[in-house]
C-alpha cells in the first residue's frame, strides 16, 4: 500500500525555547514549496509546544508533536506530561525513545499503554523500536525488535494499525551513538518486514499494510535515498540532521519528488 511519507524531526533536548523557534521559522519558510504528498512533524521540547502549534497553524504538511507523554491519564506523578496537557497543542507523539528506554527505564508494557492511551486521544503515537548494539552482536535483533512489537500489539487493535507509525530506529544507528558504520539498507528493510509481518499475524495483511513503518538513525540529505528508497520504508525519524532547516526540508523535498513504494 502507498503512504504518504513521514519525517519526523526529534529535536530532543538541543535548543531553548527562542532556538526552536527560529528553527521552526526557517523551516516554514523552506517549506512553503515543501511538496504535499510527504508529511512533516516537528517535536521541540514541552515548553515549546504551545507556540509552535500556534505558528505552524494550517500550513499543509507541517505538524507538531511532543516527545513523549505518561501512560496514565492522570494522577500524582511530579514533573511529568498528560496526554491531555500534550492534545491541544500535538498531533503526534514520540514514544518509546532508546533514550528513555535506557535511562528511565521505560518499559515495553509502558511504552504499550501509552500507544493505546494516545490513540483513545486522537493522537499518533510514533513508536520506537529496535536493537542495542551488544544485542545485535548476539544475534538477538529478531528477538528484541518482536518482543516490543508484540507486546505492543496486545495493546491495540485492528483499526488502531492505520493510526500508528512505528520507528524501526537500531539504538547503535543513532548519531549520538557514535555509530561504526551506518546499517545496511537492505538489513533495515528486513527488520521492518519483520514489524509489518508480527502486525499481519496478529491482525491480518490488510490492516498490516495500513501500518506506517519509518526508519531512524543518522539519516541525513545525503543518504536518506538510500534508506526511505527502500520499499516498505515509509518515511524517516531524523534527529540532528532535523536540526538544520536546509537538510531537513532538502531530505523532504527529495523524497517528495522521488514518491514512496
Ligand atoms: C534519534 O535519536 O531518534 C535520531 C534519529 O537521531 P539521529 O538522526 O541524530 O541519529
């Protein structure tokens, strides 16, 4: 099935406020002739949530998401976000980082419940999936990709596939990561084949097909061909390469002009 693609620009905790802002502005500018059959989200941190909702308004493509929410809906949890403290301002939200999976010890099961609570809120979750380089050295990265989409899974339904957008993103491919080398294309496109068939067994190949699967780890304008060209790769989820407006939009632009499989 054809999707439009997705970049999803996870600005993580690299700019303050007036940064993001400017960041944001450069974007928009870039991306009025931005093509319309590819989407764009950009997720600053929550304090910039509200403006940059605001600014972005109704341009066609661009959105704004957060980067990441609680699994409850509320409750006595000191400094954290409800979702709907996040729904008025995001359409998407990131879940499951690496980066929080490692160092909040956010589980699979918490990373399940906050799929299914941010689609109940008309949200899309944009969840992340993938193997440590330590698991991909044992020859674990079926094993570690299939248990976090399993229990993912259990957490959702049939027509919550179309609503979702799961990031296939190896931990060791994150540029912060200092990667070796960056993956093969071909062994991404495996790993993703792998997601959407644990998708198609649970819930058959139509809804399966709905699934949006994108890719994350060190793409930039340079190589984003190579990874988003690749059938069943519906978008990409950028980091520091998000963080420059030219490259961001220039990824875009390609990959509009170039269509998905
Ligand atoms: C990320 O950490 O989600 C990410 C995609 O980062 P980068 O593009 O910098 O590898």
């Amino acid at each position: 099935m054809e999707h439009v693609p997705v970049f999803v620009a996870n600005w993580k905790m690299a700019l303050s406020h007036k940064a993001a802002m400017e960041t944001l502005k450069a974007i928009k500018k870039l991306a009025k002739d931005m093509p319309d059959s590819v989407e764009a989200v950009v997720c600053p941190s929550f304090p910039s949530l509200a403006e940059a909702a605001s600014f972005v308004g109704k341009i066609s493509g661009l959105q704004v998401g957060a980067q990441n929410v609680h699994w409850e809906e509320s409750g006595a949890w000191t400094g954290e976000v409800a979702v709907s403290q996040i729904a008025p301002f995001a359409s998407h939200c990131i879940i499951g980082h690496s980066e929080r999976r490692r160092l909040t010890g956010e589980t699979d099961q918490q990373v399940a419940e906050k799929a299914a609570l941010l689609i109940r809120h008309g949200l899309v979750p944009i969840v992340c999936v993938g193997e440590s380089w330590e698991e991909r050295q044992a020859g674990e990265t079926v094993k570690r990709v299939s248990e976090q989409v399993e229990v993912l899974l259990t957490k959702l339904t049939r027509v919550a596939l179309a609503k979702l957008i799961v990031t296939y993103e190896p931990i060791w491919a994150i540029s912060a990561n200092n990667p070796v080398a960056p993956p093969d294309p071909d062994e991404v496109a495996q790993n993703m084949l792998l997601i959407r068939k644990l998708a198609a067994g649970q819930f058959g190949n139509e809804a399966a097909e709905r699934l949006r699967i994108i890719y994350g780890g060190s793409v930039d304008a340079d190589n984003v061909k190579q990874y988003v060209g690749e059938p069943g790769v519906d978008g990409a989820l950028v980091g520091s390469a998000s963080l420059k407006p030219v490259q961001f939009v220039s990824m875009i632009k390609t990959i509009g002009e170039v269509g998905s499989t």
